[in-house]
C-alpha cells in the first residue's frame, strides 16, 4: 500500500470514531480523501511560493481552506 493510501487509511479510523457511529462510510472515506489531497496541496503551495509557515498563507491556512472548499457539499461534517 503507498503512503498516500496508509494515510488517508489511518484518517478514515480516526475521521469515523470523530463523527460518530451513524457517519456514512462513504463520506467519512471523502473527508479523508480531502483531508489528504488539502494537506498535500497546501504543503506544494507553500514549497512553491513565498507564504510564510505561520498564518495567512501557511500550509494550516491553505488546508484548512482546501478542505472548507472540497467538503462544501457534506452538509454536517465542521472543519
């Protein structure tokens, strides 16, 4: 299994016992998904440009708008 498919493994346990038991399997999987490309997409970014480490910009700041756009559809799932 690659790094990529470990870590989005390891967010799907930890995103499940998080939102809880009545949690659609198949939105805590996207969530993980998204958590994991938002996560690499932030880090590419802020390797490429000039954003600082800490606050607007910084890769936490660019995930956590990654996530916030690619989870706009799971009405109950709070970032």
């Amino acid at each position: 299994m690659s790094l990529v498919n470990d870590t989005e493994t390891a967010l799907v346990l930890v995103l499940r016992d998080l939102m809880g038991p009545g949690a659609e399997p198949l939105e805590v999987r996207l969530l993980a998904i998204a958590a994991n490309t938002a996560q690499r997409m932030a880090v590419v970014a802020w390797v490429d440009g000039d954003s600082p480490a800490y606050g607007d910009g910084s890769p936490a700041e660019v995930a956590m708008r990654c996530i916030r756009i690619l989870t706009a559809g799971l009405g109950h799932v709070s970032t």
